[in-house]
C-alpha cells in the first residue's frame, strides 16, 4: 500500500482487461487511457486480468485497429493468437502522459494514434516486449510493484516485439525525460485546433463497437464498488479490518471507455498479506 499510495514505485504493473492487455503489450495499442495521470515514466508491467474476453469483444476491438491503422495506411496487422487471462504478459515503456485536448490537437503523432481514445488523460507507451511464456500471477487495483521473485523471472523471459506502425513521441525536453506530462503540449502550442480525421462509414462503425465493448459491463462493476465501499466504511468506523477488498481495480483496457473495469473479491486475511506483499511496500 505505501508503495502505491506515496508513487514508491519499483517494478510497478497495471492489471488490465483482454483484449485491451495483449493488444498493448503486442504493439498494436499505443497509448492507455485513463481518468488520472500516469504516475510512473519507465517500465510498466502489463497483467492480463480474470475476465475471459468474449468473442465479440475481440473481434470489436480488432475491427477498431484495423481501422485506425487503415487511416496511416497499414493493412496489414497480425492480433495475437490467443488473448490469455490472468497472467503477466510482458511491458511497455510509458515515456509520457498527456491530456485528451493535447493527444487532439497534436499533429507531431500519426493521425490513428489520435483516434485510439477519449478518456481525460493518455499514458503514451513505447517500446512493448511481451513473455516468451506469459505466467500466472493475480493483479490488483491501480498501480502496483511485482513481487520481487516474479520480476526476477519475468525481466528474464522477455522479448522484443515488432510494432505495426511503432511511434517515438517527441519529448518537449530532451534533457528532461519527465518533460512530457498533461500540459506540456499546450505550452508549446498555445492556440491548438484539434486535427479532425475523416472518417469513413466503416471507421465509425468501428468506433461504435469499440465503445460497446468497453461498456458493456461497467454498470455492474461500479454498482459493485458502490456496495464494497459502504462495506468497507462500515468496517473502518467500528475498528474492524474489512473481510474484503478489490482485487482488480481501474482495470480500464481501453481508451474508448475508462470507467470499465473488473473487481475480483478475495475474502482471506491470507490473500489480504499476500497483496500487501506484491503491493512492494518499501
């Protein structure tokens, strides 16, 4: 919890749903959306949560990139194989972070990148290199560290991956690797116009689904959380530990629509110490 709480971060990871994990550890998803900014610059860990993706789902999302990439003239992508679940995938490179307005109206970056999400701030990743053997490991809300034996055998089982259409953000400072945060766009241009792309029948028709994939459970989940709440003050406001708590939290794996997430209820003061743990307090 410190580690999280205080940005104490040293092998940090995001649990994410599928399709959404894979195709950003595969190169094919550029940037990860989100309601709060990015916390970390380096390393990000990528864990594929529980949820088993539904057919729909996949080919929704996958019909969403090979429209977008269309826009830059690539039509040629190859999806993974398969999209597995609970398991850590591998890691990108999150350079920067900046704010929906900015990713708009920035020109520098190609035009499908701009298409990719609506959500109020965007983590831009590089550099994605995905296991040789994904292995199974439970995830966690919001940013949090490996533990240290799972990073010890992951960092070992890594290997590069070859992007479709790979994008190098440009950092305002080169001197500063911090230098591209929710703001810094702006100052460089002060009077943005958002670069609108034309969109053709099929890429809004791909549009549409994307967000319906990315809805289609986020009613259930933030009732969920409403309830976990209520029953976690509860507990706190009479001295108790609360006998629950999430296990997978903002687990948004789209741009299109933040707020869908999964929470996984674990109900042990074992699974409890065991999440302090991977939670890599300092």
């Amino acid at each position: 919890m410190k580690g999280r709480k205080s940005g104490n971060y040293t092998n940090p990871c995001l649990t994410m749903h599928q399709p959404w994990a894979s195709l950003l550890v595969y190169g094919i998803k550029r940037i990860e959306g989100r309601s709060w900014p990015a916390p970390i610059r380096g390393r990000l860990w990528i864990h594929a949560a529980s949820k088993v993706p539904e057919v729909s789902t996949i080919k929704a999302m996958e019909d969403f990139y090979r429209e977008i990439y269309a826009v830059n003239g690539i039509s040629d992508l190859k999806f993974p194989e398969h999209y597995p679940v609970s398991r850590l995938l591998g890691c990108v490179e999150v350079v920067g972070c900046v704010k929906c307005e900015e990713l708009a109206s920035w020109e520098m970056v190609p035009e499908g990148v701009r298409l990719e999400g609506q959500t109020d701030y965007f983590w831009l990743c590089e550099q994605p290199r995905k296991l040789l053997i994904p292995f199974e490991m439970r995830g966690y809300q919001g940013v949090y560290n490996l533990e240290r034996k799972i990073f010890e055998a992951a960092v070992r089982g890594l290997t590069s991956v070859e992007s479709p259409l790979p994008v190098k953000f440009p950092i305002p400072n080169p001197r500063d690797p911090f230098s591209l945060k929710p703001g810094s766009i702006s100052m460089l241009f002060p009077n943005p116009k958002a670069s609108e792309v034309e969109k053709s029948s099929s890429l809004s028709a791909a549009i549409a689904g994307a967000r319906s994939a990315a809805t289609q459970f986020s009613k259930k989940d933030n009732n969920l959380e409403a309830t976990i709440q209520i029953n976690a003050h509860d507990s706190m406001g009479t001295g108790q530990t609360p006998s629950r708590f999430l296990e997978e939290d903002k687990l948004p794996s789209t741009n299109l629509e933040e707020k869908s997430h999964e929470k996984v209820l674990a109900s042990s003061s074992n699974e409890l110490s065991s999440r302090n743990r991977y939670e890599g307090s300092s």
